[in-house]
C-alpha cells in the first residue's frame, strides 16, 4: 500500500508488533493501546475526513464493529 499512498498510517494495540513491523519510510506507525477513545484515535491519525482508504487485516474479528464503523465514518473523507 504504501508504494501507491504518499502517506500511510498504521494502528496496533500492541507496542510490540509496531516495533517488529517492516520500516517504510512513508509508513507512520501508531500504538492505539486498549481502551483509547474514539477522540484520541482521530487526534493520532489526523482527524475528520484524513484518510481516503481503511484496510483491516486479520484483527477485525476482534473489534466492536458498530463503534469502528462509527468512527470511520468520521475519518474517511467523503468526496461528496
């Protein structure tokens, strides 16, 4: 992904994979530990309508779905 986006951000709860993820450097690499608000999520990331693109990878049997998708909504920019 980040070879087709000047900027991509990464989130984990864990600190750990962070650190043990493949450097890029258009890559920023985000610790969103448990329990973080929504707020402090956007704050991190960069706000309401920054991100033109969310992927989940293995993890999204582990979130609160009506609350991600709630969030989402206040970060994916609509084009509209």
């Amino acid at each position: 992904v980040a070879q087709n986006y000047d900027r991509v951000i990464t989130t984990d709860v864990s600190a750990a994979q962070l650190k043990c993820a493949m450097q890029h450097p258009r890559v920023h690499y985000v610790h969103t530990p448990i329990p973080i608000s929504n707020d402090e999520i956007m704050t991190l990331i960069g706000g309401e309508n920054s991100v033109d693109l969310m992927t989940v990878a293995q993890a999204v049997h582990w979130f609160d779905l009506p609350n991600f998708y709630s969030l989402l909504t206040h970060l994916l920019w609509n084009r509209e």
